[in-house]
C-alpha cells in the first residue's frame, strides 16, 4: 500500500461505516427513517458520552486523554 492512501485506512473501517454513512443513505432513500432514528440515538449517546469524558477529572487528568 502506498503511503499517501494509508491515512485512508483509518477512515474506511467497518466499524464507523454507519457514522459516515448513514445520513447520506437516508437523504438518497436507501435508508429508512426508523433505522436512521436509531442511528440519530446512537450518534447522540457517543457525542454525550465524549462530553462526559472531556469533562470528568481524575486529579489534573481529564478521562478523554487517558
């Protein structure tokens, strides 16, 4: 694999796959609206729960860097 396309890989994984994709799947149709509810409650969870570790401390240490 070349180098420069190997930042790409990082992007491209399965485990992501719905947070990059379901948007663009529900705006073309492919998605239905209850899937893409579900997705909006999962993508919710994560950026609260991300909040949540930027905030809380341990001593100096916040819990996101850790």
């Amino acid at each position: 694999m070349f180098t420069s396309r190997a930042e790409y890989r990082l992007l491209l994984r399965q485990d992501n796959a719905d947070l990059r994709l379901s948007g663009i799947g529900y705006e073309a149709g492919l998605l239905p609206e209850r899937n893409f509810k579900m997705f909006q409650a999962k993508k919710k969870a994560i950026e609260q729960e991300i909040l949540r570790l930027e905030t809380t401390r341990i001593g100096q240490r916040r819990l996101f860097k850790c």
